[in-house]
C-alpha cells in the first residue's frame, strides 16, 4: 500500500504539511540535518548529493514536514540501505524534529507510515540510531516500542595538536611486517595505466575486511557490482586519496584506511580494515599513523571515527592515539514478527 500521506497530515499541527522529498530538496534536508550534527556527521550539501547518487537506494522513503514559510521543521527516513541491504530484513529508521515543534506528536506521525513503507517492503526489523547527547531521542524511541541491544561510539582526534613522536615510524613498521603503506592517490598514479584492474582487486579484499567489522547488522556477503562500487567507494567524497592509505604485501593489499576529508575542517575514518593473516603487526596503528601526516599538513582540525562498543581492537588502537570518545550513540530496535 502507498504511503499515506493524508494520514500523517492529519496528525500534525495545522501549521505544518508533509510531504514525500524531492530530488530536488536534497540540499534542504542536509541542510536541517546539520543543524545538529556532530563534526563527523555533518555534510556538505553538495557531498550528499554526490553520495546519493552514487548509492541508489530505490526503497528509500523520506518525509519531509515544513511549515507555512516553507522553511523544513521534521524530517524522517527509512531504507534498507540499498546495495549494502542486511541479509536478516534491518532496516534503518531515522526522525528529528525541529526542537521549536517537539511534543507535538510529529514524530511520532512520521514514524508509523515509515514503519509501514518498511513492513511492506518485507522489513523484518526497524534499527535507530540515538545519539548519546540526545536523551529526547532515547525517551521517544522507548515511548515507540523500540529496545536498546547496542552501542556505538563516535570518537576524536585533534589533529594539531597530536604529537606522533611517542610512536614508532609508520613506515618502519610496516617494513619489518614485511609489506608497504602507500597512499591511494600514489597507487592510482602507479596503475594509471589499468587504474580498473587495480580497482577491481580492491573491492574483494576490502569486502572481507569489512565484512569482519564488527556492526549492529550483518553486512552483505557480496559485494556490490564493480561499476557500482567504484562510484561508491573509488571515487567521489567518500574518499580522500592522499589520506587514504594502503598495506601492501607482494603488491596485494592487505589493509586499508579510508580517509573522508570535508569541507568542516573535519576528516573521518569510513573504514579501517586488515587481512585475517596480517593482523596483530601493528599494521592498522602504521596505516591511522601516516593519515594523521597526511592531515596535520593539510589545516584539518578533528580526525573522527565510529566504532563498536565492542571492538576492542580498533578503538585500542585510537585509545593510544589519543582519540577522545563522546557520549555512546544507542542503537534501538523493534522487530516484526
Ligand atoms: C525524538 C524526537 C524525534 C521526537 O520528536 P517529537 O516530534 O517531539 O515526538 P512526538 O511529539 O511525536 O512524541 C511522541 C511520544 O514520544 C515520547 N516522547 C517524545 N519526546 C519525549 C521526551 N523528551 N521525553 C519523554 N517522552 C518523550 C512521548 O511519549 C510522546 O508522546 P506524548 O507527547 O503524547 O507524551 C525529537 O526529540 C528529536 O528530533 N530528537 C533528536 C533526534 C533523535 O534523537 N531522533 C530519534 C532517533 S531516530
């Protein structure tokens, strides 16, 4: 059944009207959304729309609610993230609304027609994300059926300020493991002549890395087709390729950290992985340690990331570096049975 829209309307105050987002209002969204963003989730409105187009997401619905000015005062998402769509049916469900029009019963208008658009789109379980410095969120997702099962934590680097002298020369490192950091944008100039098989090797190594990640819902087991992948992972502001760096053994990665650099003067880490055989060398601290040179010389202010509660070995790894964590970002579920 389509969305309904009259029903959501209904529930409003008769100052605001909903509506499904246009092509056309991806700006405007981004836009509301970093009015409360933390460093690492705000967007250029021009690197979301880059992202989205490069990332279909065909189920995806957002509802937009404006006022009589036009101005967006609510917005509330749902998809099943597409290409990277969980095998168990999780889909993920996001709302905010504009602290002035809080306790008005938008959200939760918004919320029973993007459960809807999901449980017809054979959704078997809805996943929210609610921000440690967010308590509103947590009582409304708790007032909405949905249950805490897990954490995970956003942390940070200064990057002025970080002294790598405690620390034993990346590439030393990496030489006694017996492989090569080199940088991505280093890697296309060496395979400028094939960049596409040198990209098409990528994608499967860094698949399984991923894949060993650990996440509140499982990741697929393939991979994207390659013409799609490139656009999301090769190319675009997804990855920065000075500060994005790679171990090498043989001329075969073996890990990689993907740097994000934006115009907020924040980069971010999208993804820091290593190969089963070649983890406990040291290798992921040699990989974070040489994209922190990248950036101390390019005026970039925070490093962010976003871990696991549970993965003791990647947030060790910035815990020494000095990453400084904020409040846990809960995730919240409901299922349907
Ligand atoms: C969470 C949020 C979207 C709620 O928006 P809202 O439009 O104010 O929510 P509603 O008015 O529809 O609230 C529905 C019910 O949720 C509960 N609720 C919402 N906010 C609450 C609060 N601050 N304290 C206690 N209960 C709350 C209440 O039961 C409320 O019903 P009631 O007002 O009749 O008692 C809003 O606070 C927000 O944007 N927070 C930041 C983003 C976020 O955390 N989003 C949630 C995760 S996706």
């Amino acid at each position: 059944m389509a969305t309904d829209l009259a029903a959501v309307a209904k529930r409003l105050p008769p100052e605001l009207r909903v509506r499904e987002r246009a092509d056309a209002d991806i700006e405007r969204v981004v836009e509301f959304q970093n009015r409360w963003a933390t460093p690492s989730q705000w967007m250029s409105p021009a690197a979301a729309r880059a992202m989205q187009n490069a990332s279909p997401e065909p189920l995806r619905l957002v509802l937009l609610v404006e006022d009589t000015g036009g101005r967006v005062q609510a917005v509330g998402s749902t998809s099943n993230g597409g290409l990277f769509a969980s095998p168990d049916g999780s889909w993920r469900v996001g709302v905010r609304t504009a602290p002035e029009w809080r306790r008005r019963g938008v959200a939760r208008a918004l919320l029973e027609q993007l459960a809807h658009h999901a449980r017809t789109n054979k959704a078997m379980r809805l996943v929210a994300a609610v921000r440690g410095d967010e308590p509103e969120g947590a009582r409304f997702a708790e007032a909405m059926g949905y249950r805490a099962f897990h954490e995970r934590i956003d942390s940070y680097i200064d990057v002025p300020s970080f002294d790598a002298a405690g620390f034993d020369d990346p590439d030393a490192t990496a030489e006694r493991a017996g492989v090569r950091l080199a940088t991505y944008a280093e890697l296309l100039r060496e395979h400028a002549s094939d960049v596409e098989a040198f990209q098409r090797e990528l994608l499967p190594a860094i698949w399984d890395m991923a894949r060993d990640v650990p996440s509140p819902t499982p990741m697929p087991e393939q991979p994207p087709p390659f013409e799609q992948a490139k656009r999301m992972f090769f190319e675009g502001p997804g990855i920065d390729p000075p500060s994005t760096i790679i171990a090498l053994r043989d001329g075969h990665t073996v890990g990689m950290s993907v740097t994000m650099v934006k115009e907020n003067g924040t980069a971010y880490t999208n993804f820091t992985g290593v190969a089963r055989a070649e983890r406990g060398k040291g290798i992921a601290l040699a990989m974070k340690l040489r994209a922190l040179r990248d950036l101390s010389t390019r005026g970039v202010k925070l490093f962010g990331t976003t871990n696991d509660e549970q993965n003791a070995a990647m947030r060790g790894i910035n815990r020494r570096l000095g990453y400084v964590p904020d409040a846990p970002t809960t995730m919240y579920e409901k299922r349907f049975s």
